[in-house]
C-alpha cells in the first residue's frame, strides 16, 4: 500500500512537470517484449499479446489526456510474416477484434480521433482487413488526434512504394523530376495527411536499442528514448519520463532530474 502511495505521488509530480513545457506533438511507440512478458510467467505468446493490446488503450488514453495529436503504434511487422502460423492466428483475430473495439470506443468519438492503418495492407487476412475498414469509415471525418497503427509495416517497404508511385507518376508526366522535393515524398507516405511524416518523440519498450525498421524517414530528427520494462508492464510514468527527457532534450532544463 505505501508503495502505492508513493507510486502515485510521483506521477502527480511527474505529471505536473510534464505539463508545465510543451508536449510532443507525434510519439510513435515499438511496443516489444509481449512474448518474453508471458514466457516469463509460463504462458503462450498470445496471452502476452493480449495484455499489450490491452496496454495500448491505456496509452492511448494517457496520450489523449496529455493532448499528443497524432500517436503510432508498431503493432505487427512485415518480419512478423515469419512467426509460426498458431501465433500469426492469434495476432490477427485479436487485432480484429481491437480494431472493431475502436470503432465503437467512446473515447475515440469523443475525441475526434482519426483511425488510420499503415502498412501493406493487401498482406492481411480478409477479416482484418473488413476490420479496419469499419474503423477507418467509422473515424475519417475526424480531426482532433490521429492515431496510426502500422500492421504489416517496414520502413523501407513503405519508402519503396512511395517511390515507385512518384516514379509512375513522372512516367505518366504528372509530376517532373526537378520538382520532386522532401515534401513529394510525404506526401506518398502511407498516411500522407496530418503530422505522420515527422515523430517528434519515439518509444521503444522491451530492452532492445534499435529502429527495426520503424518510420525510418519520420524518425530521422526524433529523440529516441529506450526502456527496459516490457510493453504490457508499461507504466504511466514510464511515459512522462520519455515526455519529460523529449523536452529536456528540445527545451533544456536545470531542475528535472
């Protein structure tokens, strides 16, 4: 209890810290360490997936009460293509199943939060992709927040097709090579509207201290803060001292410690 106690009193300071400097207008998050928190305690990969699903609605709502405008999550890898069948199974009926969730949830519609999926969409099974038509149909008049969940993403898979649709595009004489610019190639980025083609601020849990091949042109000018706690063990002040290092790191600061 008084562990608790004291738990909870360092999140009000923290908390209070964080909101007196500006907030990051985009985090994205590599949500690693699902398998290894359920190996841990003796359980299959898909408990572990389930309690960081469930981790992720929980950020999502710290993120909204901080007021982050646009949130990414890493929620499945084009390498994740590789895992054995049974755990590939699992994953996809349980982002089925959270993607219909968010497009009832009503912290989104209260919100106004954009639901957007990143990735090679055409690699998903049909029930996910029914799945995030709902949500995309039911969010894309929203404008408040974003949030990205990149399912069947790599970073340099998303850079070739932005650059074979550029190159189609100057074929067909729509476009001329001197005009393409940085800003020609955000604009066929996966989600070409909002704030996605730059993280200010990007999260990886687990332990691990590598992109693997997440945003790789978004990230290019982020502050990047790794930590060791696996994601379903992810803490609220586990967020607001990745907030906190951002903005000592873009605004400087002599009493945060």
């Amino acid at each position: 209890m008084l562990r608790k106690i004291i738990y909870k009193i360092y999140e009000i300071k923290l908390l209070r810290e964080v909101r007196s400097k500006p907030i990051p207008n985009h985090i994205a998050i590599i949500m690693d360490g699902n398998r290894r928190y359920a190996r841990r305690r003796g359980l299959p990969p898909y408990i572990g997936h389930m309690f960081g699903s469930q981790k992720a609605e929980h950020v999502l709502e710290w993120c909204l009460e901080l007021g982050v405008k646009n949130l990414t999550t890493y929620t499945f890898s084009t390498e994740n293509f590789r895992r054995n069948e049974e755990e590939k199974r699992h994953l996809f009926s349980l982002i089925e199943d959270r993607l219909r969730k968010l497009a009832k949830d009503a912290r989104i519609h209260k919100n106004r939060v954009r639901v957007r999926i990143v990735g090679k969409k055409e690699l998903l099974p049909e029930n996910v992709l029914k799945a995030i038509d709902e949500v995309e149909e039911a969010t894309k008049h929203y404008n408040n927040y974003r949030l990205n969940i990149a399912i069947a993403y790599g970073g340099r898979q998303e850079l070739m097709d932005a650059i074979r649709e550029i190159l189609r595009k100057v074929k067909r004489g729509i476009l001329k090579i001197e005009d393409i610019t940085h800003k020609t190639i955000e604009e066929h980025l996966y989600s070409p509207d909002g704030d996605y083609a730059s993280v200010d601020l990007l999260i990886r849990t687990g332990g691990e201290q590598r992109l693997s091949n997440f945003l790789p042109w978004q990230s290019v000018n982020c502050v990047a803060y790794f930590c060791d706690v696996y994601w379903p063990e992810f803490r609220k002040i586990d967020l607001l001292r990745a907030i906190r290092m951002w903005q000592i790191r873009r605004f400087g600061s002599q009493k945060y410690k």
